[in-house]
C-alpha cells in the first residue's frame, strides 16, 4: 500500500488495483489474454456502493456497483468481477472475476472505504443531507462508515432486543416525515404474555431513520426477515438477488429498473407507488429510484440452503406461475 499525490491509499485484491483521486475510483485489471483494462466510476457513487456491499456482508447473491464492477457473495468466499456480468465485455473476452476468502476482501473493503471517505461525507446518507465526497484526501467519518447494522432477533421493543428510536437515542424525525404519528400502540397482554404479545408504531420507526437504502430487520420469524428501509435518491448498487425478494412500497414511489442478473439486458420499469407490492424474481437484477424520501418494506427469504435449492431447480425463481 502506498499513498498517491492525491493523498489517498492504493489498494491491491488478486489482480485488481483500486485507485482513487480528487473525483474518481480507478479500477484496473489485466484480462486472461493478459491485457490491462480499466473502469472509472465517480468517487461519490463508488464510496455509496462500497458502504452498504461492506455493511451488508455482500448481501445476498450479487451487489454490482455499476454495469461494469461488483461483488457475489458465495457465502464463505466473495466474487470480486469486472465485466462479468456484462454482456458486451463478457463476449469481447475483457472481464476478470476472482475468487476471495470473505476475510480477505472485507478488511481490504473495509480499509478502502475508511481511507477514502473524506470528513463530512456520509455515504449512507441521502445527497441532500450530506457533505462532498470530492477533493484531496481530508480527515475521515470512520463514526458514520462503522454504524452497527439495526438488527432485531425478534421485534423492535421487546425485551432484549432492538430499542426504539427516539430523540434521546439520536435518531430525531426525518424532514420528510414531519406529519408522521408517533404514539405507539396499547398493549394489553394477559399475564405472563408479556414478552410474547408485542406492536410496535413501524411508520414512527422508520420516520426516524438517519440513512438511506439501508434495510434494518424490524422483525424475524425464522428465515422469514422484515426488512423496512427508507429511500431517498438512487439505490447505491444494483442489487443481482440469488432468491425472490419482495417489495411493499409503504409510502411515497420508487422507480425501478429491472434487467437479467447475467447479462445486464433491460427487463421492466416497475413503478410503485404506495400501497403497491411487487415480488423480484431469482434471475433479475434491479435498482430503485426514489424521487422523495419513502418507506419501502423488503421481505427477505434468509434461509442459508435457499440459493443451494435454486441451483439445483428444487426451489422456484419467481412466487408465483401464472
Ligand atoms: C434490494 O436490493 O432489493 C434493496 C436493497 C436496499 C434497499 C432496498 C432494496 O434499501
Ligand atoms: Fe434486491
């Protein structure tokens, strides 16, 4: 590792280099021919990207940080690819995927995203509510980059398990959810129910939230995760699921595009507005656009054999066959 007349690290993952400058990540790598290519992305969308790939884990199956460079997480391992999933440069013979021990890409993911965010840059949060990411290398968010991910065991304000959000806890209203309630719900179990029966006021929760595009579980029965976030401006990645995934838009619209997860070929705009639900299908990959901030529930499916079952046609791609 090295520092660059920019002030920022250089980092090195197999056979792809990752530089930054005052405006973009440079992304480069040799093809099997042994030819070097190379991908430039703004540094802003770069950093949003790498912030939820390195607070998510990798997410579930792929996490493209544009058409060209992404992740897939197989669960022990992570793919690190340029140009595999794109149809154009896959033909051509120009991309490159290797195969990393998860460790081994997290710390170097990890280390990229704390060197290259500069003070008052928060990539979690919404544009409007955050500084540049541009410029010479200046100071550091590491607070904002190393958030604890929000997730409930059971359900949010049960014994134990995942508090409320309130002023007290820093987590004060959003500006666009000023008109939200906040009271919560009576309960009245019978005695000795009273860490069984629970509710919870959800639009309160998530009027509260500080960052965007960031799924927290609010409840857990199982493998079945409810996952509400709130959305405001792009989906920092495009996320190429390896299972059904559903969408219940709560509040406000998201536009989103759909394409093949393989081949990156357009599939539907789907346009949801409240009250609207849509299920993603196993072979998509999707990006959502969201013109005001919005609450959208994602219901994922965690069961950890579920991409296995998939794989070897036992579990279907799509809900639902018409
Ligand atoms: C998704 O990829 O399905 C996804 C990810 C993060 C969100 C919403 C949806 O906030
Ligand atoms: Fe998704």
């Amino acid at each position: 590792m090295s520092t660059n007349q920019h002030g920022y690290q250089d980092f090195t993952l197999g056979g792809f280099t990752f530089r930054r400058d005052e405006y973009f990540a440079h992304i480069a790598w040799t093809t099997g021919a042994g030819k070097p290519m190379s991908h430039t992305m703004d540094a802003g969308s770069f950093l949003r990207a790498l912030m939820r790939d390195v607070a998510w884990g990798f997410f579930y199956g792929g996490v493209n940080f544009d058409q060209v460079i992404g992740t897939t997480n197989r669960y022990q391992t992570v793919d690190l690819y340029a140009g595999t999933y794109n149809a154009t440069m896959k033909e051509a013979g120009i991309d490159r995927l290797e195969n990393f021990p998860t460790e081994q890409i997290k710390l170097v993911f990890e280390q990229m995203l704390d060197d290259w965010t500069n003070e008052g840059f928060d990539p979690f949060a919404a544009p409007q509510e955050t500084g540049s990411a541009y410029g010479r290398r200046h100071g550091n968010n590491t607070a904002k980059i190393t958030r604890a991910r929000e997730l409930a065991t059971r359900c949010v304000g049960m014994k134990d398990d995942l508090p409320l959000r309130s002023d007290a806890r820093g987590a004060p209203v959003n500006r666009a959810f000023a008109d939200v309630a906040q009271e919560q719900p009576e309960l009245h179990p019978e005695p000795g129910f009273e860490n069984e029966v629970h509710a919870f006021n959800l639009f309160g929760f998530l009027s509260r939230s500080q960052v965007t595009w960031n799924p927290s579980f609010t409840s857990v029965v199982k493998y079945s995760f409810m996952c509400p976030t709130t959305e405001e401006h792009i989906l920092p990645i495009i996320h190429a699921n390896d299972r059904v995934e559903w969408f219940f838009q709560m509040t406000d619209e998201i536009h989103w595009d759909c394409g093949d997860k393989t081949t990156g070929k357009p599939l539907a705009r789907v346009i949801m507005k409240a009250g609207d639900m849509a299920a993603m299908p196993a072979y998509c990959r999707h990006q959502g656009y969201s013109p005001k901030r919005s609450m959208l529930l994602v219901w994922e499916n965690g069961s950890p054999n579920l991409v296995y079952e998939i794989e070897k046609g036992e579990s279907p791609e799509v809900p639902v066959k018409f």
